[in-house]
C-alpha cells in the first residue's frame, strides 16, 4: 500500500529550495510578490507549504530568482510529483490536514525513532488493539468511523515491509505492556505481535522498564523522522490530547534525537525486551 514517493516530502522539499532560492537572490516576500503580481503573505504561505504551488507558477518565480535551465527543470517535475495523491487520500475523510503530513512524512522516512509512553506504536499495533484505543481515545465516533481509522492505521503498516523500508527504532515504557487494552486476549495477542515484530530486520524494540526510574521521555511521547536527502534530513512529530507539533528547528531536532539516544542507552537491549514482553504475554 505505501509507496516511497510522497508527495508530501516532495512539496517539503520544494518549500524549502524556493525559500532557499529568494534569499539567495536578496529578495523579500514582498518584492517578489510586486514582481509577479500576488501579496508577500501568498508568497510567504506557500514557502511554508500552507498553500499548494502549480507548476507555472514554480517557473514564474524561478524566472525571477534568475534560475534556468537543469536546475529550474528539476523544481518544476518535484512541483507536478509534489501536486500527485498519496495512497492515504482514499482516507480523507478520517484525516486531518496535520495527519496527511505525518504519514506522508512516515511514508518515505529512511528512519523512525519512535518513543511511547502509553501505547503501543501505530505501525505495530494488531486491528483489535487499535479498535478499543479510538473507541477509548475517541468514545463520540460512531462504529463506522471507527473501522476506517482502524483500516487507516493497518494500512500504514505496510511500510514496514516495503521494498525500502525505514528503519523503525522504538523505546516503549514498559506501562506500554501492562496496561491491559481491550481485556487479555486483546492484549496477548498485541504482545505476540510485537514479538514477532521484534525479529524483522528493521525494527528494534526495546523497553523502559520500571526499574529505570525517572527518566526525560516521562509523560510525552514522540518521533523523530530521518530521510537520506539533506533538505530534509529530520523532522520530530510530537502529539498529546490537545492536537500534533512538528518540530524542524535544528535546536528542537537536536534536543529530541539526543533524548532519545539517552532512551535507549537506559531502556532494556532488544533481547531482554523481547523476552520481557513475551513474560507479560504468558501472564495474561
């Protein structure tokens, strides 16, 4: 189902190289804007990736950064490849605009480095497990709505065996295991399944056992996306009950990618995870 090529990093991509671009020309958004006939704040917005860009409209301002030729090809096909649907569009109707984003940028993520504090991660939960967290999590949605965003979060895991599949690095806290979701078939089987994921050659799992104490990911879950492009070598996506945060100041990257270096230095190696998960399992 998923597919390498997201749109979504593409328009990341060519949001950043024409903001790249108007600098490096000593151009505000302003006078561009005076230059090709639209407000600073349009310009502004689509520099962001607030607003859709058409491929005309990509060579009306290269023309005006003084860009030709290879260069000014190469922008205008990541503009049409930037303007395609991702497969996750059959799902519009569940999603939200900051959704789209996260799993366009899941999508063709060379790496994720997931830290969960209270469930299990999306890409890695059974359809059971995932039904009676939104029916927890989101207790107004109807049965329908349920099942699509069930079919959703299955869909999405398909990446994981993909032909270029990222390579998926989680610290779950060991109250991940424990909290017993949907009653004990339910979670046994979820269990099981992260066992079984746990010997993929690109996922690693590892816990945060009790026994750890205090530790920096306490009470706030997160993802750090890697891609192989420099452009857009790393993004963080944070999300609590009040919405979602992308993070792509360097300092923000920093910080969260040294935390969770620190994570997984204190959480227990791979091994012993695997083996404490399969112990709560035979416990239910």
């Amino acid at each position: 189902m998923a597919s390498a090529n997201s749109p979504t990093v593409r328009k990341r991509r060519l949001c950043s190289e024409l903001r790249r671009l108007r600098e490096a020309a000593r151009l505000t958004c302003d006078e561009v804007g005076q230059q090709i006939g639209c407000t600073g704040s349009r310009i502004s917005r689509i520099e962001s990736g607030r607003l859709g860009i058409r491929p005309g409209d990509v060579r009306e301002l290269l023309d005006v950064y003084g860009v030709t030729g290879a260069e000014a090809d190469a922008l205008v096909l990541l503009a049409r490849e930037a303007r395609q649907r991702g497969w996750w569009q059959a799902y519009n109707d569940v999603m939200s605009h900051a959704f789209k984003t996260f799993v366009g940028l899941e999508t063709e993520a060379s790496a994720i480095l997931s830290y969960e504090s209270h469930y299990v991660p999306g890409l890695l939960q059974t359809p059971d497990y995932a039904r009676e967290l939104f029916l927890a999590v989101r207790p107004s949605y109807e049965a329908g709505k349920v099942e699509r965003h069930t079919a959703l979060r299955m869909a999405r895991q398909s990446v994981l065996t993909s032909d270029s599949p990222p390579d998926f690095w989680v610290v779950m806290d060991e109250a991940v295991l424990r909290r017993t979701v949907g009653g004990p078939d339910i979670m046994r089987a979820q269990l099981e399944r992260l066992t079984a994921a746990g010997e993929m050659p690109n996922v690693t799992l590892q816990v945060m056992p009790f026994t750890s104490g205090a530790h920096g990911g306490m009470g706030s879950g997160f993802m750090v996306f890697e891609f192989p492009d420099e452009i857009d070598s790393r993004v963080v996506y944070a999300e609590n009950i009040a919405g979602a945060t992308f993070l792509e100041e360097p300092s923000e990257i920093t910080r969260c990618t040294v935390a969770f270096n620190h994570l997984r230095s204190a959480a227990l190696p791979d091994v012993q995870s695997l083996a404490l998960i399969s112990q709560v399992a035979k416990s239910l």
